[in-house]
C-alpha cells in the first residue's frame, strides 16, 4: 500500500441553530455592468427539461431550481426551446386547450415551449460592454421577461447559451420586489429604481 499525503480534514458536530449559506445579490445601479445581473452558465448549470415533460412537472422543476425559466432539450442535449412559468401557469395552456380540446394533464413542455428559432439573443461582445440599463431597454423592447447571451464556438461555428437576463433577477438586485407576470408594471418599477 503506498503512502497518500492527503489528511483527513477536522470535524465537529453542527450546533443547533445553523444556516444554509445562501449568496448575497450583488446591488446595482443602471450603470453597472450587464454581466453582473446575469447568470452566467460558466458557473450555474443551466436547468433544463426535456419536451415530453408534463407542464405540471416542468413547473415542479423550475420551484425545485428557483428558476422561472427553463431550457428545453432533446435526447443529445441540443437546445429546441425555452419555457417559462409564465407559459406553463399563464393563461396560454387554457388557451391552446380551447382550440384543440383535452385536458390540460395531457399537455407538455413541448407544446408551449418557445422553439429555438423564435428565440431573441444578444451577442456576447455587446454584453461585456452593455450596462444594466441597455439590458432593461432592450427587454423592454423585446417585451420580454427574459434575454440569452449567446456566443459563437469559433472551431465550430454553433452557438452556445453563455448566459441569461431576467427581470426578475435584475428586479432583485435593484431592490425592486418584482412578483407578477404583468410587464408593464414591472418595467415601470424597474424603470423607477434605475433613475434613482
């Protein structure tokens, strides 16, 4: 048996009372840097789903995650689609149920998801020198609650998903509580935290 140099760490028991860590939001200001109220996937791993998942389940996976978006993938782990909370608590489930008929148990991820190529992304470029306030505007304009950074792999060429922008997040960082689907009065409160 040859001789290891590791060594076992120190131990004790936890004492009562004790705290999960739970990482500070970073403030910020509309002049900040956009990266800093993004996720960066480099660090967090993106939370995904597959399309043949219940929406039921799908919303299961984004509380289990805190995440109010999530990356639809298929077997190879190509991304196909996004969906949101707002696509699987929103209205839009009664809304395809009413045209086709059905129960809305039988609808999955695949039939509200948002296809690929329908989805907005900015370039990663522009994001290292966007500040918080270009990311405000340009999910305003996009109507959007979200926003992905892409870039380009340049021996391949294909686009990777480096980051995403939620307002929700960007709400939080602003101090902004920012809890309902409703856009407009949230980029109206978003909007009011940033001139101040």
């Amino acid at each position: 048996m040859q001789h290891s140099s590791f060594k076992p760490l120190t131990n004790r028991k936890l004492a009562a009372g004790a705290r999960c860590h739970r990482p500070s939001l970073k403030a910020v200001r509309a002049d900040s840097p956009a990266r800093e109220v993004m996720t960066d996937l480099d660090v967090v791993p993106p939370a995904t789903v597959g399309p043949d998942v219940s929406l039921d389940r799908a919303t299961d996976i984004m509380i289990m995650r805190g995440v109010r978006l999530l990356f639809v993938t298929d077997a190879d782990g190509t991304l196909i689609g996004l969906i949101t909370a707002r696509d699987t608590l929103g209205e839009r489930p009664m809304q395809l149920l009413s045209g086709r008929g059905g129960n809305r148990s039988e609808l999955t991820v695949g039939d509200l998801m948002t296809r690929v190529d329908n989805i907005d992304v900015v370039d990663w470029r522009d994001v290292e020198h966007a500040r918080v306030g270009d990311v405000v505007e340009t999910l305003k304009r996009l109507g959007r609650q979200h926003m992905l950074a892409g870039m380009r792999d340049p021996h391949t060429g294909r686009m990777h998903v480096r980051g995403i922008f939620s307002l929700t997040q960007i709400g939080r960082q602003l101090g902004v509580p920012v809890q309902t689907f409703e856009l407009a009065s949230t980029f109206a409160e978003i909007e009011a935290a940033l001139v101040h």
